[in-house]
C-alpha cells in the first residue's frame, strides 16, 4: 500500500475516531441547537456556568468521582499486585482455576452479577455508601489490574531478587530498591486504567450507591434523560478529562509489552 | 436523589426491607400510581403520620381526587404534593390548527404520515396517551370507574389495539418502533422528527422553552373531550432512617408558602394540592396573582375537561396489553 | 517480601474479594431467580422466562448486536494494526488519536454516537444542508433502529482502538522475523501476513475479542440510549423487569440476568476450547 493511501485511510479511522464527541463539545456552549442548523445559531458559555454555579450538583460529584476512583484503584492495586506476581512468576496446581476465577468479572457482563451484588451488601450494611461504590468497583477494576501485572511479573527476572538477598538485603529492601523500580511502569498503567475504568461505571454505581453516591455517569443520565443536552454536553467533556490527561502522560507505556487491559468498561 | 426512575427507588427500599435492612437509603420518595400501590401492598409505606403534619389542614382530604391515587386509597399513607393533567403541545410556526380531540387527533395522524408517534409503555406518559385512546373508546372515564372488570377490559381493549395497531401505518417510521422514553420524543419534537408532543405536566413545556430545550413557539393546550389528571405524592419508606426529618419536609413542601413558590411560572408552574381559601393571606393574594409561561396552558382552561385516572389494575392491564398486542 | 514460598498467600485477598463480591453477587442472583428469600421458592420464575417469545427476540438480538460487533471490531481493528504498524508521517499523532477511544466512558460515547447518526443527528443536518434530504425521514435510521445499528457503531467505534492497539503490542513483540523468513521463501506479501502472522496473533485476538464479545452482549447503558423500544437488548429487558413496580417480575429479572451470564460464558468457553 502506498504510503499516501495509508495516511488517507489513518485519516478516515481518526476522523471516525473523534466524530461522536464533536456535537456533544458542541452542545456544550450552545443553546437550543436544533435541526437543520449544522452548527447552533447561539454560542454561549451558559452551560459551563450553570454547570459550576452554585446550586449544581456538578462540582460535588466531580469531587466525589475523583475520590471513589483513586481509593478503588488503590485498592485494586493492593490487592492486584500480589495477585498478579504469584501468577506471572509460579506455576502451580489449580494455576488456570485461578486465573478463570480472577478474570471472570471480564467475561461475565456486569448486569448478570451486579443485581445480585447489590443483596451481598444490603447484607454487608454497604449499600448508600462512598465506602460500597470503592468497594464494588473493585470488580471490574481488580481483573484488569492482575492482568496486566502478571504480564509485567511474566518478563521480570526474579533472579535479581535472589542476589540481592544473597548480598544481605532485607526483604523490604529488595521489594522497595529491586522490584519496585523494576515493575513501576506497569503499576502506573495498570492504576491509571484501574482509575478510568472506576470513573466510568455507572450501573454498578446505581445500584449500590442508591442515589446517594452522585457522580458525573449518573449525572449525565440524568441530565440526558431530562433532555438538558447542553448539561449532557458539559458532563461529557467533563468525563472525558482525567482520560486525557493519562493517555498524554503514558502514551508511550500504553502501546508496549503489558497493554492487555480493556480500556474502560 | 438523581434517580431517572421511580420505580427504581422502590426497588431500593424493596432490596433492603427484603435483607432486613432497617435504616434505608431512601428517606422519601415522590410516587403516585403503580409505584405507591406497590409500596402499600408490600408494606413498604410508612402510614398513619399524615394527619399529625400541621399543613395537613390545608388540604382538602375529602376531595376524591386527593384521597386516592390511582384509585388506590391513600389512607394515611402519602402526603399530596402537586396535581397535574395531561396536555399535548406544538409548535405554532410549524402546526396552525393542532387536533384537538382523539378522534380529531386519530385523523389527523392519517392526514399527516410520519409526524406522529408516542412512547412505547412501560414509559409513564406513553402508557397515558393509551389510555386516553382507550377511555375514548370506552366512551368516556365513566365505563371504567372503579375495580378492574375483565370482560368489560376485554371488549375496550379489542377495539383500542385495533385503532392503534390501524395507525401504524401512518406513525413515525411506520409503526415498527417507537420511542423508548419521553425525553426520546421531547427531542424528536424539538428537532421535528415529529410535530406533536404530550406531557403529563404542561409546565415541562414552559421549562423546556426557558431551559432552550423547545423554541419560543412552542404551546400546550388540552383536549375538547378531555385528558387525564392527578395528584401525586410524597411517601416515607417503611425503613427510612430519617423519618422525623422527612416529615418536616413534607410539612414544608406542604405550606402555603412552598406550594405557591412552587407554582410560579419560572420555578416550576405546578399546580397546588392545598385549598388556597385555607391558607394566609399572604399566600391567598399570591396564588391570585400568578402569572404563567406563555407556552403553557392555563390551568383553568385545562382544568375544564379532566378525566379521572384508572385504576392502578386497569393501568397495569392497559400496558401489559399494548406490549402484547400493539408494540411488538 | 511478597510472593515467597508459597503463591496463594499473594493471591489470596484477591480471591477472597473476588469471591465475595463476583461469587456472591451471583449466588444471590441465582437465589433470587429461584425465588428465595420470597416464601416461593421454586422454577417458576425460569419456567416464565424461558416460555416467553419476547425473552428468545431480546437473546437473539444481543447475540446479534454482540456477533456483529465482535466481528468488526476485530476485522477493522486488524486493519488498523496493520495500517499502524509501519511508520508514516505524522504515525505518532496517529497512534496517540488512535487510544482517545479507550479512556472514553461508554456513557459519553453512546451520547455522541446518538447525536451524529440519528435522523435530526449531526450528519443528517450535513445531509439536509448539502441538500441530499429534505428533513429528519429522509435520513436513514441508524439509531433505535430494528438491526441495532447504532449500538455496534457504538461498541465498534470503542472496541476497534481496543483490539488494535492490543494487537499492535502483540506485532511489537513477534517483530518483523516471522513474516520477512516467510517472504524470503517465496510467500507474497499478503501470503506472509494471512499464514504467518495471523495465526501467530490468534489467540491474542481471541482472547480480546471474548472481552469484546461479553461486554457488548451484557452492556445496559448503550441500548437503552440506542436501541428500538421491542425488541430490547436482554439486559435492557432484564433492567425493566428489576424496575417494574409489580414485584413479581424481579426473580424473572434475576433468571435473565443469569441468562446472560450463562449464555456470555458458554459461548466464550466454546471460542477457547475451539483454539485448543
């Protein structure tokens, strides 16, 4: 293929990459944009204002969003860390039960678990709370996290470890000065991903959150479903920040060895 | 509480009390209908404070069209909060002379292909606007006023689904679908996919005209023959863990004051459940006084031809049916 | 340290909340489409669901919506690959554009795709100004349309950067050996690609294209902003079954959430155990 058909055809796959979020940037500084206008005859920036003034729920829930996603995926990486060294280095009896245990909140869609999960926490007494919404996103971040730190754990030479050991460190020594450096690029994917992947649920969210736990998924159904598309618009761009943000810092780590993750479901 | 769904509030309380939980998440819920049918059966309401509410005395509890929701007794169990009937909306640059019955409504359609369409039930005002067909061809609220009849469901419903599934034809896209919600058909108003629109609160249309949602043109107006009207409420789940501050909150969504802030025009113009003649003068001077969005219809104007709501059977029916024999 | 000795000890936490969680919530889920905790336990609830025609139209539409999407998402995410793989001027901006999608909520997503492709959507306004319609009618149904196409163009459009870039990692590490020793014994190019790389990519394929497959089969939020009002995605119909106000029909919506969870996996166990 020639090289200027394949910048045409990378042209074609970006603009139909980027075409669903151009109406929502615009509905965002529009008033009543309705057919056949291609583009809205009023340009304001009245919805970034009502969305910030006082009274809105947006600020609060931006708050709260932010929070849930950085105490899940901390969590998940606690947990997934371990998880996913014992994976990636040992082999062992009931090796692939395991693993079909830990990734099965991947391959079994949400909806299937998450009206049950909501009876475990009734039962639990964490239904209503921030601390039940943490808690609950951990099932669909902590699969992606173990998988792909027990990828990053498949290439990492263990050996290191051993003479570290032999030459007198103590154990945390040679987590903190051999490991850590060595599986840091790997942490930082996988909790970035484990973030995003929390900022976007919503029906988990929902369900265990009852209403109480306000963040910018639920808002911008709400808004959606109340036809305020110019609050829709705002809470979308909203949304769409933290994601950026992350893809500028590690556009590099994301494209190499380890890159097993789904992006945000 | 940014619950899109009644019902999905309902099913929270219903969760917890089914687990045994005894301080639930949900303090109040806004209800009426179906929902607070099946709050009282499941013993999910919290009955028998209404009347210890000092504003209680400013409604009139002995006006049928309070005491019941849906035609299920409220006994105790609910506070009214506002009443609203059923109106259809156009848009006068693009719709002169909209029709202004069913029947009219019925021709209209044939003449205009493609321009019309309603929810598809289970949404709320989609399930209205079927019952409004299908009281019409009852002849009237009269023939279904009181318990769910099956012979007499059997006979309406047959000629019902028969006109409805005759205008598929004519209906947006031929009939082999329908919108989802209403907010699906508010924005096919909007963006004139279609020319009609109906709401269960005309004063939706005077926000949505303020909000940008609708253009300035946009109007609310009743039906000759009448459209469908009722109150709706405030109930306290059974497991509510701030029941004493939900009754102060009922009991200041239920002043004088509240009620009428509530009923201007750029708040939310809906209209009042308390007898005005009971309250301050304060408050009797201002409801006299107030002004409403040019888009929306006058109360009195609507108020002129309100049919009762059905049953919450009935209703329930009525949907099922659709499902069944129209919306597949 | 972690991770000496023995492994379970690492893996453990993770299983127990694994465990708690994801095994839990379908225990209960499962008690309930029995009917426990409700005084009448038993099938009926299963016996309901599986005798209703309106329960096979949804599977066979989420089946159809998860096919389809699976199926093109890994074809043109193979292509995007293969596009991406070789460089080109401006291959940097192009790979950066390319991973946008995976951070995008599938909430934000379906909003935008339901305000480009319906008919009063941003195309059918270029459309109408280029003067190719005359309003809304003349524009095809794309949205909340009877074969679902808004909703694979949703999953599509977010799946597609997901399957390519995992594919591109993969290319990375098989590096350029195994189809240039083909090519010097005499394999075209298009020959190298189809006997050699592909089957090297396979099982990454399969394994991306199950995430692919499960999520778009068992996802809530996007039918209920893109889909037709009958049939629904099962999951939209399992959603209005756990909402109805009659209580009746929430066990019915636990024995199709199980449904889904049961059909999502059966199938994917049988695209694994194909490979082996």
């Amino acid at each position: 293929m020639s090289t200027r058909a394949r910048v045409a055809l990378g042209l074609v796959l970006i603009v139909a990459l980027i075409a669903p979020l151009l109406p929502l940037a615009l509905w965002s500084v529009a008033r009543g944009w309705f057919f056949p206008q291609i583009l809205p005859a009023n340009w304001t920036f009245a919805p970034w204002m009502q969305a910030f003034a006082p009274r809105s729920e947006i600020p609060g829930a931006l708050v709260s969003t932010t929070l849930i996603a950085l105490a899940a995926s901390a969590l998940a990486l606690g947990l997934g860390i371990p998880a996913g060294r014992a994976l990636g280095l040992y082999r062992f009896r009931g090796k692939v039960l395991v693993e079909l245990a830990l990734l099965a909140p991947v391959i079994v869609p949400g909806i299937a678990v998450g009206l049950g999960i909501h009876g475990v926490f009734l039962r639990l007494g964490l239904t209503n709370s921030a601390l039940g919404v943490v808690l609950v996103h951990l099932v669909p971040t902590l699969p992606y996290v173990i998988f792909v730190m027990s990828g990053v754990f498949a290439n990492y030479d263990a050996e290191a470890e051993a003479q570290a050991r032999s030459l007198g460190a103590r154990p945390l020594q040679v987590l903190w000065h051999v490991m850590l450096p060595a599986i840091a690029p790997g942490i930082v994917v996988a909790g970035l991903f484990a973030f995003l992947v929390s900022w976007s649920q919503y029906i988990l969210t929902l369900t265990i959150g009852g209403g109480r736990v306000v963040t910018l998924p639920l808002l911008l159904y709400a808004q959606a479903g109340a036809g305020r598309n110019d609050q829709a618009g705002v809470l979308a761009m909203l949304s769409l920040a933290p994601g950026l943000v992350i893809l500028a810092l590690v556009a590099r780590q994301l494209t190499g060895r380890g890159m097993a993750i789904g992006g945000t479901r | 509480m940014p619950l899109s769904d009644t019902a999905e509030a309902v099913n929270i309380v219903l969760g917890e009390v089914e687990a045994g939980a005894t301080t639930g998440a949900v303090d109040m819920i806004w209800i009426n209908g179906e929902n607070f049918r099946t709050m009282k059966q499941g013993d999910l309401a919290w009955c028998g404070y209404v009347e210890k509410l000092p504003n209680a005395e400013l409604v009139n509890f002995d006006n049928p069209a309070i005491a019941n929701d849906f035609g299920t007794p409220v006994e105790g169990c609910e506070v009214p909060w506002s009443r609203v009937q059923f109106a259809f909306a156009h848009d006068t640059a693009r719709t002169d002379a909209p029709p202004r019955s069913i029947p009219e409504l019925l021709d209209w359609i044939a003449a205009n292909p493609g321009r019309f369409t309603y929810p598809a039930p289970p949404d709320f005002t989609g399930a209205a606007f079927v019952r409004h067909v299908f009281t019409h061809v009852a002849g009237g609220p009269d023939a279904l006023i009181g318990p769910f009849d099956q012979a007499r469901f059997d006979e309406v419903a047959d000629e019902t689904w028969e006109i409805l599934n005759g205008i598929e034809p004519h209906l947006w896209r031929e009939g082999t679908t329908y919108p989802t919600s209403i907010t699906q058909l508010q924005q096919m108003f909007a963006n004139q996919e279609v020319d009609l629109f109906f709401t269960y609160d005309p004063a939706e249309v005077g926000t949505a005209v303020v909000n940008g949602i609708f253009p300035e043109t946009a109007r609310s107006y009743g039906l000759r023959d009448g459209t469908l009207a009722n109150t709706n409420y405030m109930v306290i789940p059974v497991n509510a863990a701030n029941k004493a501050a939900a009754m102060v909150t009922q009991n200041l969504l239920l002043s004088g004051e509240a009620q009428l802030e509530k009923a201007q025009a750029e708040v939310w113009g809906a209209a009042t459940v308390i007898e005005p003649d009971r309250a301050s003068d304060e408050v009797q001077a201002g409801f006299a006084a107030l002004e409403r969005h040019p888009s929306v219809v006058s109360i009195e104007e609507l108020g002129q031809a309100a049919l009762p709501e059905l049953q919450a059977d009935w209703t329930s029916a009525i949907e099922d049916g659709w499902i069944d024999n129209v919306g597949n | 340290m972690i991770g000496r000795g023995h492994p379970w000890l690492s893996l453990a936490p993770a299983l127990c909340v694994i465990a708690v969680l994801f095994g839990g919530g379908l225990v209960l889920g499962l008690a309930g489409s029995f009917g426990m905790g409700r005084g009448d336990a038993g099938l009926d609830a299963w016996i309901a669901v599986l005798s209703e025609g309106r329960v096979w139209r949804s599977l066979g539409l989420s089946l159809w919506i998860a096919f389809a999407s699976t199926a093109l998402s890994c074809v043109i995410g193979l292509g995007a690959a293969l596009l991406l793989r070789r460089r080109f001027p401006g291959q940097g901006m192009a790979r950066l554009l390319f991973q946008i999608n995976l951070t995008i909520p599938h909430a934000v997503g379906a909003l935008g795709i339901l305000w480009l492709l319906s008919q009063s959507g941003f195309l059918a306004r270029l459309s109408a100004g280029a003067g190719l319609i005359d309003g809304p009618a003349g524009f095809p149904a794309l949205t909340q349309d009877r074969f679902a196409i808004g909703i694979i163009a949703h999953y599509v459009w977010k799946e597609v950067p997901f399957i390519g870039l995992i594919l591109l990692a993969n290319m990375q590490s098989l590096g350029d050996d195994p189809e240039s020793a083909a090519r010097s014994l005499g394999a075209s190019p298009f020959g190298a690609m189809r006997l050699v790389l592909l089957p090297l990519l396979r099982p990454a394929l399969i394994r991306a294209g199950a995430i692919v497959f499960a999520f778009s089969f068992g996802a809530w939020e996007v039918p209920v902003l893109l889909g037709q009002s009958a049939p629904t995605a099962l999951p939209v119909l399992a959603w209005q079954r756990f909402t109805d106000p009659d209580l009746a029909a929430r066990p019915e919506a636990m024995a199709i959430a199980m449904l889904i969870g049961l059909v999502s996996a059966v199938l994917i166990r049988a695209a694994f155990a194909r490979r082996e």
